[in-house]
C-alpha cells in the first residue's frame, strides 16, 4: 500500500515539465527506473520490518529483535 504513495512523492519531485535530458523516452526511462528501485526497497524495508514479524505467532511476546526479524 506504501508504492501508491511513494510514486506520488516521486513524481511531485521530479516534475512533468522537468527533463534530465533532451530525450522524452530516455528521460522516462530513467524517471520509471528511480521510481521501481525506490518502490521496491521501501516494500522490501516495510515487509522485513512490519508484516514479517507479526505473521509469526505470539509475536509481541518476543524480546529478542534479532529472532523476530530475521528467523
């Protein structure tokens, strides 16, 4: 659900009107490129961080950061 709003702040900052280059599609490419790795990382981060360690069972009574995140 994060992706929707991380592209809207993407595409905020870098404008339509705005180009990198002289080229429309090179300079689509490389807007789209920014976009897919900033949206996958911070779906990576999110998944890693929040809905991995409450898919586990009990898993507020962990006190141990390291079992719950990464086992």
């Amino acid at each position: 659900m994060i992706h929707q709003k991380l592209i809207y702040l993407l595409h905020a900052f870098y404008t339509p009107n705005k180009l990198f280059f002289d080229n429309y599609y090179l300079d689509f490419c490389i807007k789209f490129t920014i976009a897919l790795i900033s949206v996958l990382i911070a779906s990576g981060l999110l998944f890693i961080f929040v809905e991995r360690p409450t898919m586990k069972k009990n898993w507020w009574k962990y006190r141990d950061f390291k079992k719950l995140f990464f086992e």
